[in-house]
C-alpha cells in the first residue's frame, strides 16, 4: 500500500535581496548617506569665511589684552537701547554710558559694528553720535532678516570698551 501525500512542495523563499523590507532599509540608508554627503558639500562650496585673516596673532595677544584691560577697567554701565528691527527700516539704536556713580560718561568716539554670521559680505560699521550727555545715537537699517551680531565700540583716550549683543531682525 502506497500512501500518497496530497500537500503539494512549498514555493521557494525569495531571497533576502528580494524582500521589500530588505530593500527599504537598504533605500533609506542609502538616502541617508546621499544626504549627509549633500550636506558635507553645500558646507565647503558655501563657507562664508568668518575666520579672521590674522587669527593666530590675534590668540596670541589675547591673554595679554584681557589682563591689561581688567587692570584698566573703569567700571562703566553700558545700556544699549534697541527697539524692534525690520529689515531695510531705519531705526534709531541709543547707547546709555554712565559711571559708577551714575554720571554721564563723554567718549572721544563711538562706533556700532553689525556682523552677519552667515554671511560676512553683509557685515557693516556706523558711527554713532552724541546725543546728550552720556547718550549716543545712530540710525540703522539692517538689509537682511535674521541673526546679527552687534559690537557697539566706545573710544576713550587709547582704551576701546565694548558691548556686544545678539540681536533677531524680524521678516518683511
């Protein structure tokens, strides 16, 4: 007696590069590694160059700088006045100088330095005039929206003071 089995071979597996699950992983690693390389690229052709020229002498007189100037420090209050910024509308930045007493402080010159981090072509300087005793001016339009970096320089005899502020100019 012969038993016949009625169950007919199974198919054969698809191998594993044949799966679409395979082939999805593999795709989005793929694509992954495309975009990081686009990345990569787009970061060299477009460096905006924001290194200084002479970067290593200037590291090297740091130190030395920082120290004299704490040693020469005045103690000023410096209170920079900005309203909202709207890109290619001018508007008026004020600095506040007084002394540790609270008096007005009269600089020789004073000097507002805009930088655009990502883009050092559009970096400009302007100086600001006396307004009133202690209180300086300036009228600025900043071009573009974005982040700007802003270094308002105050000039008294050899010594320069300095403010700095990170400021956001709003969209058209």
């Amino acid at each position: 007696m012969q038993i016949q089995s009625g169950t007919a071979h199974p198919a054969q597996p698809l191998p594993a590069w044949r799966s679409p699950w395979v082939i999805a992983w593999v795709g989005l690693i793929v694509v992954v590694l495309l975009v990081n390389l686009l990345m990569v690229y787009l970061a060299v052709a477009t460096n905006p160059g924001l290194v200084n020229a002479d970067y290593y002498e200037r590291g090297q007189d740091y130190e030395r700088t920082l120290v004299s100037r704490r040693a020469r420090d005045p103690g000023w209050v410096m209170q920079a006045d900005i309203p909202p910024l709207q890109p290619g509308r001018a508007e008026a930045i004020r600095l506040f100088l007084v002394d540790r007493a609270g008096q007005p402080v009269e600089a020789d010159a004073v000097t507002l330095h805009a930088y655009r981090p990502a883009d050092a072509t559009r970096d400009f300087s302007v100086p600001m005039r006396r307004e009133g005793a202690g209180r300086y001016v300036a009228e600025v339009a900043f071009p573009l929206p974005g982040v700007w970096d802003t270094l308002i320089a105050v000039g008294h005899g050899e010594d320069e003071y300095s403010l700095d502020q990170r400021l956001e100019v709003g969209p058209r």
